[in-house]
C-alpha cells in the first residue's frame, strides 16, 4: 500500500467523520499509522508516538487501536498469537508474512481464488476470507 499524503488536519476530519473525538493522542496514533500506510504493531506506533511527544501510554494506544477497529478505520492482522499488526488498508486485500524478517505486504485480493469453502450453518453469511501466506528463506 503506498502512502497518501494524511496530514493531521485531514487526520482530524476522517476521526470526526467516523465519530471519533480528535483527541491529540488520537490525532498522532492516527498519524502514526496513516501517513506511512505501513502495517504496525503496537509497539511500533507506540515507539512513533512517543519518539514525537513522550507523553502517550500503552494503555491509551491500544484502547485507540480497538476504537479504530470498533469504527472500521483499520483492520487488525494476526500472523501468530504473539504477533499482530494494524493495518490502515480496509480495502479486500490478503498478506505475505515474512517469518526471518517480520515483513507483512499485501496481496491484491484478485490475485488470489478461493474454492471449496465448507457450508455456513443456518442464518450465517461469509464475512470475510483473510488468507496469510507465511514465507521464509529456504534453507
């Protein structure tokens, strides 16, 4: 995904958009994620955040993180249960996870089929299919 040129003003009225109080802390976690268009951990953005304004907890980053999920501002990527990342790409889209290096790319959703999902029970529509490749060097 390439980065768009998000400004903190921008920032601002795509917060207010979704309902969002553009509270500073949120302006700069918003920024840290948008304006790279990269997939970050938490920690990652919290590192940005603070590197900038020293003052943001791991609490408030990831209560802001859940209220970005909870609003479908981002979407939240786990490649293992002890990595997850936030994407700023809500578009249908799949991963590459690069398991030496901890790289996550997107895969264009096009370039991808899907055959022979099982039957849904009674009153269940598909939500969505999120498809991880893992890769690693050959050895």
């Amino acid at each position: 995904m390439k980065p768009t040129p998000y400004t903190r003003d921008t920032l601002v009225e795509m917060l207010r958009h979704h309902d969002i109080n553009p509270t500073h802390q949120r302006i700069e976690i918003a920024h840290a994620l948008f304006a790279r268009g990269e997939h970050l951990s938490a920690d990652q953005i919290l590192a940005i955040v603070n590197d900038r304004h020293s003052e943001t907890s791991k609490a408030t980053v990831y209560n802001t993180l859940n209220l970005f999920l909870e609003k479908k501002l981002i979407r939240e990527v786990i490649v293992d249960p002890s990595k997850v990342f936030y994407d700023p790409n809500t578009e249908p889209h799949h991963h590459i996870y690069n398991v030496d290096s901890g790289e996550l790319t997107d895969i264009d959703a096009g370039r991808i089929e899907v055959s022979g999902l099982p039957q849904l029970p009674g009153g269940m529509v598909t939500d969505g299919v999120d498809i991880i490749v893992r890769v690693r060097k050959a050895a």
